[in-house]
C-alpha cells in the first residue's frame, strides 16, 4: 500500500475487520484481567480436586459462563457521507476491538454477570478526527428471549493527527436467576442506530448514511 495515506490504508482493512469478527464468538482473558483487575469468580466450569463433602460447599467458581456472543448485523456500523457503500465517501467505522465476561455464582443458586467491552472507530476517507459516541447494547438471554438489557453510548475520541481511537465500557452485576443460570446467553452488539459524532460542528453538506455491518466494496 505504499504511497497511499494512513486513512487509505485503514479504510482498505475495514473489510478485514470486519470478517475477522462479524456474528462470532469474542474472548480475551488478557483483556478480562486488564479490565476487571484480575481475580474474581470467571471461567466456564468449576474448579477440580478437592475433598468430596456432603451436602457439596458452595463454591462461587462452580458457574456457567459462556463466551460472550456477537450476533449477525451486531458486530459494526458505518457512516457514510452520501450513498451508503461508497468506499470513498465513507466518514467512519465502528467495531468490537475485545471482549470480556466474568461470572461468579451467587448463594441463591442466581449468576452474577460483568461484561467488558472495547470499541474502535476508524476513519474513512471522507472522516475527520473528533469525539464519536458509538450505542452498545449488553444482553442477556435465555432461550433466544432477553432477561435483561442494558444500553451504553461509549465515547471514542480520535485525535487531530491520527485516524482511530478506542473506547471502554464496562457492564456490571448482571444478574442471572436460579431457573436460568445453566444455558443463558451473554450478547454484544453495536446498535443499529448511527453513531453520533461529535466533533467539530460543520454545515450539513450531505446525507449521512448509516449501514450496520456493510461490506467495503473491492472486499
């Protein structure tokens, strides 16, 4: 990519991005530690060994925890100034950077659910540096039906002189009822709603287009 800009060069990799996350699964234990400051009840089982007891002891580790989960049409949003899919008119991007949950058993038989979440926006070739405040919502579900929800709006600032920044959010004590602690579903997504931007205030010389997790034509 030589003798292309920074902001070329990023703008050519959205579509990478993109494949590498769009309707999976994301974990970081690295991450979960930064976040979280290490420690604490996370894992998808319980711990082995130990004497056998009777009645069994209760044991915070002993705890369902899934990957945290990334659905279709969820996973990055795209503005566009103009027609929406117009590489070279694309303003900026917003997807997951890592993913991170922690889960620790409670004494009445409910889960206590912590979700970490990082963001990055990137620029396009039509974007300008500023603050942007992207719509996470952090789910969780059981059988395909929410039990609880929770909307963030994450700010990313994007310095003069660079073309993406990274932003943080952290979910806490989500709780899991006793009937659906074993098979419950923790669930990640970027609203399908734009991203709002901030930065500095110009005329409205087009349309913004919003596409939730479009492919980059040429991809």
């Amino acid at each position: 990519m030589r003798g292309m800009t920074t902001t070329a060069r990023l703008a050519a990799c959205l579509g990478l991005v993109l494949a590498g996350i769009g309707g999976a699964q994301a974990e970081s234990g690295g991450f979960f530690k930064n976040l979280f400051g290490g420690g604490g009840g996370s894992g998808d089982g319980g711990g082995g060994g130990g004497n056998l007891m009777a009645p069994k002891a209760f044991d915070p580790n002993d705890v369902y925890c899934p990957n945290v989960f990334v659905p279709d049409g969820g996973a990055a949003i795209q503005a566009f100034a103009g027609a929406a899919g117009d590489n070279a008119r694309l303003r900026h991007q917003i997807v997951f950077s890592r993913l991170s949950r922690e889960c620790q058993a409670r004494g009445d038989g409910s889960v206590s659910v912590r979700v970490g979440v990082e963001v990055r926006a990137m620029l396009g070739p039509a974007g300008a540096p500023g603050r942007f405040e992207a719509p996470v919502t952090v789910a969780i579900k059981y059988n395909e039906q929410p039990v609880m929800s929770r909307p963030h709006r994450v700010a990313i600032p994007i310095p003069a002189g660079t073309a993406q920044g990274e932003g943080t959010v952290i979910e806490n004590d989500l709780v899991v009822p006793a009937d659906k602690a074993w098979g419950y579903d923790i669930e990640v997504s970027l609203g399908a709603q734009k991203a709002k931007s901030v930065a500095r205030r110009r005329k409205p010389a087009a349309t913004e287009a919003v596409q939730s997790e479009a492919p980059v034509p040429g991809q």
